[in-house]
C-alpha cells in the first residue's frame, strides 16, 4: 500500500553561483547534492531543479551532464532526481522563490493524481 510509505517529496531550486566556474560545476554539484541528502527525513524524497547557466552548458556536452545528473540520483538514495532548465543568467532571489512555489503546486497535482488513482484501484478492486 502506498499510504504505508507516506513519503514526503520536496523540490529543491539549485541555480549555479556566477563565481563557479563550468570546471567548478561537478564538484559544486556534488557539495549540493551531499547537503540535500543529509538535510533529508528518513521518508523523504526531493527533486533538485537545476537551472543551469547557458556559460556552464556551453563548455559540458549533453551527454556528460546526463551521465553526472544520473550519477548523483544513483549516489544519493533521498535524490529523486535532478531536473536540468538551461537559463541565460543567474536567477535571483524572487525568481527562485517564485519557482519554488510553482514546483511545490506541480507536485501537489501530481501527488493528487496519484492518491485519487489509488483509490480508484482499491474501490475497483472492491467492486470484483
């Protein structure tokens, strides 16, 4: 049963400081992703929205920042898994917290759908 595991999603923002480097951006990555999961709850899972500046992009090949994304969600157990947005410049404060918020509505939905499909397949499974 899904309600046993009661698992907590958060999103966390991530945009990449102007003073790192692309040569920088692994090993910053990695410090983050370490923060984010031993800030985390025994039941809790987060999904890192990373806005990548289009500076660090343009330096690391697709497949590269594929493979260290996945790297970090096989690493880091309470990592759910990194979603990578390519922006022009750093964001600042009101952004990020503006797409926080959104992030948070999103998954609020998506946590919804989920509970109201379990429910329908319990109320199904009643009516056999």
């Amino acid at each position: 049963m899904m309600d046993k595991l009661n698992v907590h999603f958060h999103v966390s923002v991530l945009t990449v400081p102007h003073f790192v480097t692309a040569d920088q951006f692994p090993e910053w990555l990695q410090r983050e992703a370490l923060a984010i999961q031993e800030l985390s709850e025994d039941n809790g899972l987060t999904i890192i929205r990373l806005f990548l500046a289009a500076r660090i992009r343009e330096v690391w090949p697709k497949k590269k920042l594929d493979v260290l994304l996945q790297g970090i969600t096989d690493k880091y157990p309470h990592i759910f898994r990194v979603e990578m947005v390519v922006i022009d410049d750093t964001l600042d404060f009101d952004e990020i917290e503006l797409i926080q918020s959104d992030a948070e509505d999103e998954l609020a939905q998506v946590l919804e759908t989920v509970k109201q499909f379990q429910e329908l397949k319990v109320a199904r499974s009643k009516l056999h």
